[in-house]
C-alpha cells in the first residue's frame, strides 16, 4: 500500500478491517469487520495512521485511534485543514 499523506488537521475518513470485530455486538465474534472512521488526522508512520475524533479547542488531540496499517483499505481526505472550520447547522 502506498502510504497517503494528508495535512495534519484534515478530517479524514478510514476505512479498515478490525480484526478483533471490536463492536457493540454481543454475538459471537465470527472474524474480522470492515469499520469506517473518521476524524482529524494526527500522524501517518509506515506502521500505524493515529486520527482524533475530539479535539480541545487549543488544537490538542483529546480522544482517538490508532490504526495498524496493516489493516487501512482505504484513506480519504473529506475536508482540507485550510477549509473554512465553521458549520452553520438550520
């Protein structure tokens, strides 16, 4: 896989294969999911992407994930970290 390098601070969406089928699920496991996440993107190395999905408002990761590369199907950057940061909800 080539490695994708998104700018930090770009909201990213990834979508990986779990292989502990970690999900609210109480059955029983039956191999691995594919699960989709998405959040800021922190740091990419050759092993693992780290995403934030809570951040403080000073720019200080507050609550995330890492993901082993190993398991990234696919990344992709949903919103540049130089778009406007604002969204009006009517």
């Amino acid at each position: 896989m080539n490695l994708f390098r998104p700018s930090k601070n770009d909201i990213v969406q990834v979508i990986f294969d779990d292989p502990a089928e970690y999900d609210t699920n109480y059955e029983q496991p039956s191999g691995p999911v594919e699960c989709a996440v998405i959040g800021w993107f922190e740091e990419q190395t050759k092993d693992l992407i780290r995403i934030a999905w809570l951040k403080e408002t000073k720019e200080k990761p507050y609550c995330g994930m890492c993901i082993p590369m190993g398991c990234v199907k696919k990344i992709k950057t949903i919103l540049k970290s130089d778009s406007p940061k604002e969204f009006f909800i009517n």
